[in-house]
C-alpha cells in the first residue's frame, strides 16, 4: 500500500502549503480520486483545475481538466500531458511555476518546499531507491483501484467550496462520471481520445446544458453516444408552436410515432475552434434549408461563419428556428432516414457552392 500512502501524503502536503486561504494557489477539495485547484490572479480572477487521478496512478500521470478558455490554460495542461514525470507533486510544481511564468508573477516560496528533481525519479520504475516505493506489486495496485469510483464530479468537502461543477445536475455528474472513466481506460491503454481544449469545453457544455432552461422544459434532449464526448444524439422536441413544422411534429404523435427531430452533433478534437458536424437522422423534411442528404444549409456550422463563443445550445435553437424560417415540412411518405455519408456528401457540395458566391440571407417578408 506504499503508493496510496505516498498520494496520501503528497495531497496532504499540498493541503498544507496551499490552503483556501493563499493568496495565489488554493486546494479547493481533495481525495484520492481527484485534486481541486484554484490559481488565483492579483485582478481577484482565478483558474479552476482539477488532477485526476488514474486508477494506475503513480504509473500514468493525473489528468488535468479546466473549465477555462483562456488559452494560458489550455497550453500549460498541454504541457502537462507531455511531462516526463508522473509524479503529481511534480505536475503541480509545473502547473503552478507555468502559470506564474505566463501571468508574469512571482512564484510562491511554498513551492519550493515541493522538490521536482526528487520527484523525477519516483514512479518512473526505476532502480533507484528514490523510486522502490513506488513499485506497487498486482495485489496493491488492485487494492488501489477498488478504492477508485470514478466520481470525478462530486463534492469531497464541506459547503462553501467554489468548485465549477457544484450546481451541475445529477444526470450531468452520472453521464460525465461515465466520460471520465472512458477516458481513463484510454488514457491507460496509451489510445488517448479527444484534446485538453476539447474536453474541457464539452463537459463544460454538458453540464450547462442539463442546468438550461430550455433543457429543462423539454424543448430539446441530448445523449451521448456509448458515453463518447464527441458524438451526441439530440432531439428537438419542441419548436414555434404555431409553425407548421410544429404541428406535423403533433401528428407524429398521434399515429404513436417519434414526434421529434433527431439531430446527430459529430465533434471534432479541434472544438471549440471548429463548428460540428451537424446532420438530420429522422424523420425526412423538406424545405427549412435541409438539404435532401440531410446536412443543414447554415453558415453559423461552416468554418467560416463559426465562432468558438457559440454554445451548443445556442446552436440547437438556432437550428430550431431556422427550420420554421425555412418552412420545414415533415415528409409523411417517406419512412427514410438520412445517412451520415451523404449529409458529409451533401455539405461538401454546399460549402463548395457557397464558397464561391457567398451566402444569402433571405429577408424577414420571405420567411
């Protein structure tokens, strides 16, 4: 059990360096699953990250998440993913040192009670004594993982924690408990998936999502695919009760068929700095800019007219509302359902097309 001793006492240490009270870097909460931090700038402003420790831990180092879009952010977890230590005394050292740097402050003297040479050599599997205690045999690395519970997403601590998932909802911690350890078993078998800046901005979206409003009242829902943060399945349920498209969806209804409109949200590792791929499954529409492959004539989805500042929501609403400008229409006769590979066919040819002679906005008296 020498390694979770170890983790123990590592935490404990930076507890104790680093409390709520520093007036740069905070432990928010800590267990042995996961470590929440708080870097603090003079302005008042603050990044929130949390480590997340692996269930083969001190062999794979913690992984970093953080809400943040500041780039600063996004290039010191990067940096983190490539270290050569897994030690998490010495990817804080890092974190913490690289953030000063790149905010131009003073680092803080605690941090030079944390010794990263000495942690260099532990947990590498090296022969030196410095490492031996790292060197956990089948049966206390088993013991570890039992103690693991992918809970990624629940408080540790007492009330008062500022952490950026205390109001997200129940289903949001159990779907993204699920996406954590997915990317754990990943991470482990060296077939990482997604990027820093991808994940962080995609839980983010989730958890937002299932505290929206519009969530809430049904308008629209989401899943993720096999718990796969880049692929979604999301239902329109409701759009401009007066629409025509909107009773079409009602008489769906009443012959005891799906009276929704099921979207397929494809993200790239390069969101949020690259739109989604964004198509129609079911049921066959025409008009409302759907294309007959079932891609969607929007320029808010091309590269050019996306912008990194759009929520997922966002983009459903918008996509809800552009089918009632458009006139949308359910197609009762066909029973069709369009396929990825000719919604990519059909876009490819959209964004060629618009490429060339730009794109029109049709005024408000045409719909």
């Amino acid at each position: 059990m020498a390694c979770i001793q170890k983790l123990k006492d590592d935490i404990g240490l930076l507890e104790s360096l680093f409390p709520k009270t520093h007036e740069r870097v905070q432990i928010r909460s800590s267990s042995l699953d996961e470590v929440s931090i708080r870097f603090v700038k003079p302005d008042t402003t603050h990044y929130d990250l949390v480590a997340s420790i692996v269930e083969n831990y001190p062999r794979t180092a913690p992984l970093w998440f953080s809400d943040s879009e500041d780039g600063t952010v996004s290039s010191v977890i990067e940096e983190l993913a490539s270290s050569e230590s897994p030690s998490l005394l010495h990817q804080f050292h890092q974190l913490v040192s690289r953030l000063c740097e790149l905010n131009q402050l003073t680092v803080p003297a605690e941090l030079l009670q944390i010794m990263p040479n000495q942690e260099m050599d532990e947990g590498n599997g090296t022969d030196d004594d410095g490492g031996s205690e790292y060197e956990a045999d089948d049966v206390e690395m088993s013991e570890y993982e039992d103690m693991v519970d992918d809970t990624l997403f629940e408080q540790h601590d007492g009330a008062g924690d500022s952490k950026p998932e205390e109001d997200a909802p129940p289903e949001a911690i159990a779907i993204l408990n699920k996406v954590v350890h997915n990317q754990r078993q990943a991470h482990m078998k060296g077939n990482p998936t997604g990027s820093v800046s991808g994940n962080s901005r995609l839980m983010r979206e989730v958890r937002e999502i299932y505290a929206s409003d519009a969530y809430k009242n049904k308008v629209y829902t989401i899943e993720l695919v096999n718990d796969n943060l880049y692929e979604w399945n999301v239902h329109l349920l409701k759009v401009d009760d007066d629409s025509q498209l909107s009773k079409d969806m009602k008489q769906l209804a009443r012959e005891n068929k799906p009276s929704y409109l099921h979207f397929k949200f494809h993200f790239k590792d390069t969101f949020p700095f690259e739109p989604p791929f964004v198509h129609l499954v079911s049921p066959s529409v025409q008009n409302g800019f759907v294309l007959s492959g079932g891609a969607l004539c929007m320029e808010l989805l091309t590269k050019q007219g996306w912008s990194s500042a759009y929520s997922v929501e966002s983009v459903v609403l918008q996509i809800a509302a552009t089918l009632v400008k458009g006139k949308a229409r359910i197609n009762f006769e066909s029973n069709n359902s369009y396929t990825m590979a000719r919604a990519q066919q059909s876009f490819k040819s959209l964004v060629s097309i618009h490429q060339k002679s730009g794109w029109y906005t049709p005024p408000s008296a045409d719909g």
